[in-house]
C-alpha cells in the first residue's frame, strides 16, 4: 500500500481482529466450564482473559464503527451484497470441534500461533474490518462503484442501512478498497429500496 497512512495502526487492527474472533473466545470459555470443580472453570485465569477481550474487544469495535460521521458524499451507480465474504472469519471455529484444553500449554500456544498468522494476513490484506460481529450487529459487506464528482471508484462498503444504485451517502476511507458508510442520507420521495 503506497499511502501509509491509510494503514490502519497495528493496535486499532488487533482489536477489529480479536472482535472477529470474540464469538470463537467465548466458545472456548464455555467448553473449559467444569461443573465439578469449586472454581467453575479448569483454566479461570485464561477463561478470564478470554472473556475480558472478547466483551472488551466487541464493545469498543461496535462503539467505534458506530461513531463515526464523517467522509465524503459519494453517488452510489452499482452495488452487490458481499456479506458472505465474511463467512470466510468461520473457518477458525472448527476448532471448537475438537477437544480443546485450555490448560494445555501446547493447545493455547498452537492456537496463539494460528490466530497470530490469521492476524498478520488480515492486517497486511486490510481486511480486519470484514468482521463477523459488525455482521451480527447489521452491518453488511456491499462491493460498490460509486461517483465523487466525475470520479468513479469501485470499493467494498461496510453499511448499516441497504444502499443501491443512484442512492447518496457519505463514505469514510479506511483503505484503498474500503470504505466505511456514515450517516446515509434519506432516499428521495419515490425511490424504493432494491432487495
């Protein structure tokens, strides 16, 4: 990527990153829950941990995406719904499948170092923002062409609200293929949404 400043900083990417994988985290927590022991958990540091970054990471991601108001307003010419691309996130999850012990240190560092890859290819593809939360949460995944002025640009749009064709809305540039939707403007009288 030539304009650095478009890369989102490595701690921002992390937490985006650690939200996408907050449902597998909580998974994990469930499967250490030990009926039969006092403390409720077999690994209660580590289930602590777990649970703390998943509910801390998707809190502050969903409050972050949600705050933000600004970019550029933008005529949209063409859109397809892509929200199954994040489907790709799930793959991961097979390992709740398995059995898993938290309090074997060789299951956690393996799963430290396949997260570790899978974050160094999402921060380096900038696609931490493909997140299966902000999907849970309503956000769709739309791959656009949209016009600023005589300018057309081809993206994908992270979106709360459907967009369609001809619709007008501001986009915030998070990287050179994507874009966030903030504050979508009304539809004029008339117009319908396209399902």
């Amino acid at each position: 990527m030539s304009d650095p400043s478009l890369r989102l900083r490595p701690l921002v990417s992390l937490l985006l990153f650690l939200s996408a994988y907050s449902p597998l985290l909580i998974i994990l927590v469930i499967k250490d829950i030990d009926l039969h022991s006092p403390i409720f958990f077999r690994s209660p540091v580590l289930s602590g941990i777990f649970l703390l970054i998943a509910v801390g990471s998707s809190v502050i991601t969903l409050r972050a995406v949600k705050e933000i108001d600004g970019g550029l307003p933008v005529v949209i010419t063409k859109a397809a719904n892509r929200s199954g691309d994040m489907f790709g996130y799930t793959i991961p999850y097979m390992l709740t499948f398995m059995r898993i012990d938290l309090g074997d240190w060789q299951t956690v560092l393996s799963l430290a170092i396949l997260l570790s890859i899978l974050f160094i290819m999402a921060y380096r593809t900038q696609t931490v923002f493909i997140n299966p939360i902000l999907a849970i949460a309503g956000y769709m995944l739309i791959d656009c062409t949209f016009k600023r002025g005589e300018k057309e640009t081809q993206a994908m749009v992270i979106t709360r609200a459907p967009i369609s064709a001809g619709d007008s809305c501001r986009l915030e540039r998070l990287s050179h293929y994507l874009y966030i939707a903030a504050q979508p403007e009304p539809k004029q009288s008339g117009e319908q949404d396209e399902q």
